[in-house]
C-alpha cells in the first residue's frame, strides 16, 4: 500500500472514468472523499453512494444543488442571450464552476489539500474545474489524473479503462457496443467521443435517447397540439402557462422542468456541431437543450421589444465576450463577473409576456406584449401618420448619402 498522501475530494458522477480514478487513487495512497453534485440528471443517487463506498470511499457527500444551477448560472446565461459560435448554450460550461464551487466547499469543511477530476487532458472541462476552484480556493491542489502520464500510459483508451474496472469489480454503464461519453445536467445532455468522434458518422446511437432533463424558468403557457405557450419575462423568467389546460409552474425548477417536457416531445433544442475548444483543438458533440432553446428564443423576442437599439447592439458584443468567457472556464473571473453586473444592468426594461408554440422541433413565436415595450403601434402604423412627418425623412436620406 503506498503512503499516505492526504485527503482529496473527488468530483464523483459514478460513471467509468470516475470509479476507475477512485480506485486509482487510493491506490496512490490518497483518502478519497466523493462528491457528486445533483445537477438534475437522472440518477439513483442511493446507488452511487454505495457504489463510491464499496470502491472504497472514505465519505460520500451527495449534495442537491439544482436550484443553485439555476437561479445562479443558467439564468444569467439566459439573460445574457448566451451562445458559443453561435450554436452551443453552454450546458456543460454553466455546470463546471457550479460543481466546482460545492468540491471546494467540502473540501475547505473537510481540510482536503486536494482536488480530483476525471476530465480529460484534451477536454474544456479540466480547465473550467480547475479555473473555478483556483479562484475560490487558491491554496489547492488539484489532481489530474488524465494529465499524469503515469495513468494515462496506463489507461491510453476507454477499453483498458474497461479492463481494469472488470479487475476490481467494478460496475459500469459503458460497454464496448455504446462507448460514447455523456454528461447530463438539467441544462442539456451531451454526447461526444467513441463513434461519434467521426464527424461523418450519423448519430444513431445518442437521439431519442430521451434523457435530456433542463430547468428555467419563465413565465408562460403552452396548450396541445401544437403546443402554444405564453411565457412570461421579468428580468428572469417567472412563470409558464400551458394555454390549453391552464397548467401553471412558478419555480425555477418546476418551470424548466415542465419546458423541458413540452420541448422534448417536440425534439426542439437538438444540434450536431463541430466546435473549437478552448485548447485549440475541433471536436464534435451532440446537444439536447429543449427548455433552454425556447428560454433563448423567448427572451431574445421580449428583449428587442423593449430595450433600447443601441443598448442593445452593446449588450450583443457583451454577450458575444460572456460566452466565449464561460465556455473557456472564466466563470469566476474578475471580467466576467463585471460583464454578468452590465448584462443584468441591461436587462430592467425587460419584462413581458411571449406567446409561442413547439412543434416538429421548431419554436414559432406567435406574440408579445409588456409594459415597457418600446413599440409604438401608431407611429408605425402605414394606416395612420402618427408624430410623424414623412417628409422629415428627406432630409434624413440627405445626409446618409453624403458619402
């Protein structure tokens, strides 16, 4: 048995990487403490724990931060309108400085020196995890595993890590048929690696898999076939309602729930992307992000009816730098919190009401209404003049032509 080197608190999802690095660890002579963060992924939580003991753990901490995932990270990304290249709605980035807040939390209860992750060292995630528990912690160490060449000569691919779990006896999802990777929080489920790491492999494999599970809330309402929902937007998202049967969720969690529900029977929210991560690099992955795709398209409808034009062509370079910011793993950096306190500054006129339907994986915004909408019916009107004097335009075009 190798000296003892201290207690790390191991960021745990009960997945192969993560039982194997358990082992591995205590093998190096560690005392392991496992944590896993509940994120709304579907999961026996009671499993896990007795699975983490089993593999030796020395404590398991099991923590429900969900409503924190929300209200904290996935609503200032609604607000900020947040998309990376355009496509992504940084499910898995939002979640990373999320968990990393709670490791280091037992960590600093537990006098842990140590941290551990099971991402891998060509992967975002180590860098997100490790960015956000330096920030809150700077005094601690993270283990890496999948960056000491001591593991990962050991363990090159998935089926040597698959080998050496079948060694400890230890239970896995993953089987050689199905070896492609998957993260799911309430956000958005991603699949990536395996098969799909050809970008001309067609994903059979991952869709329908009906596992995505997302929180938001907004205000709104849905009714069947199609589905119609009018949301409601204060700032953040406060309520929704189904407009066929008068079905209503308020709370964060049970109106992201409930979207993400409505969206996934309707497969809205579903991409193939090739992306360049942050270490420099392209990779391929499939998202599922049912609730947050009509979250976006709602608050992106109410906020150009009531922001000003020019705050918010600011506010879209922003938004456009936010993203970039959380995906590389700046959650807690000192830049982006300045631009989180801008973002939300932006966002006071925003309030009102979305009327809008899911179908055949599209979203159809259908109406708004608030009342601090900027658009004035009259004054657009080609049926009436309004405070308007047509002939003022002249002029106008006069002076844009100068040049």
């Amino acid at each position: 048995m190798a000296q003892s080197k201290g207690t790390v608190v191991l960021a745990y999802s009960g997945g192969l990487d993560t039982s194997c690095i358990l082992v591995w660890l205590k093998e190096q002579g560690y005392d392991v403490i496992a944590y896993l963060a509940n994120i709304g992924q579907k999961e026996d939580f009671e499993a896990a724990r007795k699975k983490a003991l089993a593999l030796g753990a020395k404590k398991v901490y099991i923590e429900d931060v969900s409503r924190e995932f929300v209200e904290s990270f996935i609503w200032p990304a609604v607000q900020a309108n947040a998309l990376y290249e355009d496509r992504y709605l940084l499910g898995t980035a939002l979640a990373r400085p999320c968990i990393a807040r709670g490791l280091v939390g037992i960590a600093q209860q537990e006098r842990a020196a140590y941290i551990a992750h099971g991402a891998t060292g060509k992967g975002n995630d180590q860098v997100r995890f490790e960015l956000s528990c330096y920030a809150l912690c700077p005094k601690i160490k993270v283990v890496a595993p999948w960056r000491l060449p001591e593991f990962y000569q050991r363990f090159p691919g998935r089926r040597e890590l698959m080998d050496y779990a079948k060694k400890h006896g230890i239970p896995v999802p993953v089987t050689p048929q199905t070896p492609w990777s998957m993260d799911e929080n309430l956000m958005h489920i991603s699949y990536e690696a395996g098969i799909l790491e050809n970008p001309k492999v067609i994903d059979h494999g991952s869709r329908g898999a009906g596992r995505v599970s997302c929180i938001c809330s907004l205000i709104g309402n849905f009714t069947a076939g199609p589905p119609v929902c009018a949301g409601r937007l204060r700032r953040r998202p406060r309520r929704v309602t189904n407009t066929g049967d008068g079905a209503t969720r308020s709370s964060a969690l049970e109106l992201f729930v409930y979207l993400n529900d409505i969206a996934g029977k309707h497969g809205v929210g579903r991409i193939d992307i090739v992306e360049n991560r942050f270490v420099g690099m392209k990779s391929r992955g499939i998202y599922e992000t049912p609730a947050g795709t009509i979250l976006h398209h709602a608050h992106l409808d109410i906020e150009a009816f009531t922001m000003d034009r020019e705050v918010r062509k600011i506010k879209q370079g922003l938004s456009l730098k936010f993203s970039e910011l959380v995906y590389n793993g700046f959650w807690h950096s000192p830049e982006c919190e300045f631009l989180r306190e801008c973002i939300g500054r932006s966002q006071e006129p925003v309030v009102g009401t979305v009327l809008l339907s899911v179908f055949k994986g599209h979203i159809y915004i259908l109406g708004r209404e608030s009342p601090r909408s900027l658009y004035n019916e009259e004054l657009v009107s080609m049926n009436v003049q309004g405070d308007y004097e047509p002939a003022d335009a002249t002029g106008f075009i006069n002076i844009n032509s100068l040049r």
